[in-house]
C-alpha cells in the first residue's frame, strides 16, 4: 500500500490504525509493527549499501520470527532511488526462506501532495463537494507523483 499526502494528513495515523486492528494486544503489536523513517535510516550517503542490507536482514528476520507484520516505511521520498530494490525479493515472495504473503508493506510519502492539493482546489472551484471526489479522480496524479518523484518509488 502507498499513502500519499500533505504532513498531517493522516497517513501515519491509518498506518497506526491497520496495526491495531491487526495485532491484539500491544505487547504483540510491538514485536509486528515496524516503522523505518527514511530520512533518518539512510541519513548518510557514504553507507547506503550497508544500510540496504541491514534493512534487509531486519525485514527477513522479523518475518521468519513471525510471517504476520506490518512494515511502514515512512519519508518513502527521502530514502535514495533504488535503496528498497533489495527487498523486491521478499516484496514479490521470491524469497525461498521466508514467506510475506502474511505481511503488509506500506510506503508513507509527501511526494505529490502539491498535486493533489490542486486538484481537491479544483474540483471545489468547480462548484463539487468533498464527498463527491473519488480515488479515479486522483489515479494518474498518484501513479505519476509516485513514480517520478525522485526517491525510493522511482521508476
């Protein structure tokens, strides 16, 4: 899952929420809810193949010990192009020693939140309330903000 939007707009919020509703109690919640902040895990440029494979035993680890978790990697737009390509393998269950089919990885990023403001902006111009808006209106916006934004989504 991709959440995308403006600070404050509740995407750590609804990750939060999904959690909870996932794991009992929050004792089993901490051992299957992990959060990895883009901005301050790859701070340091000098070691960002270091950090991809630390990133990636932590989240091959975490699903061996336990194959239901939530993975919430937050600030998507400030970890560098290509530094989640490593965990493709786990992503696309690929992986022969560890099975994600149980797992929900979900990507938090600011990226395109100036787009879709514009366009909220203008379908209230345009004399349309909220209620009516819907996720088509906003496909191509968040496909091409989440793609082409430079950072660890780009294609």
């Amino acid at each position: 899952m991709c959440f995308q939007g403006t600070t404050g707009s509740g995407k750590n919020y609804l990750s939060e929420l999904i959690a909870d509703h996932m794991f009992d109690s929050e004792k089993v919640k901490m051992k299957q809810f992990h959060v990895i902040h883009g901005r301050s895990y790859f701070v340091d440029e000098s070691k960002i193949d270091s950090k991809r494979e630390e990133l990636y035993t932590y989240v091959k680890s975490k699903i061996e010990s336990c194959d239901t978790n939530v993975f919430v990697f937050d600030e998507v737009d400030s970890i560098p192009m290509g530094a989640l390509d490593i965990l493709i393998s786990i992503f696309e269950n690929n992986e022969v020693s560890v099975d994600s089919r149980n797992s929900i990885f979900i990507f938090l990023t600011n990226a395109g939140a100036d787009a879709i403001e514009r366009k909220c902006l203008e379908f209230l111009e345009n004399g349309n309330y909220r209620e009516s808006m819907n996720i088509q209106d906003f496909d191509t916006i968040l496909l091409q903000s989440a793609f082409n934004y430079k950072g660890a989504l780009k294609k």
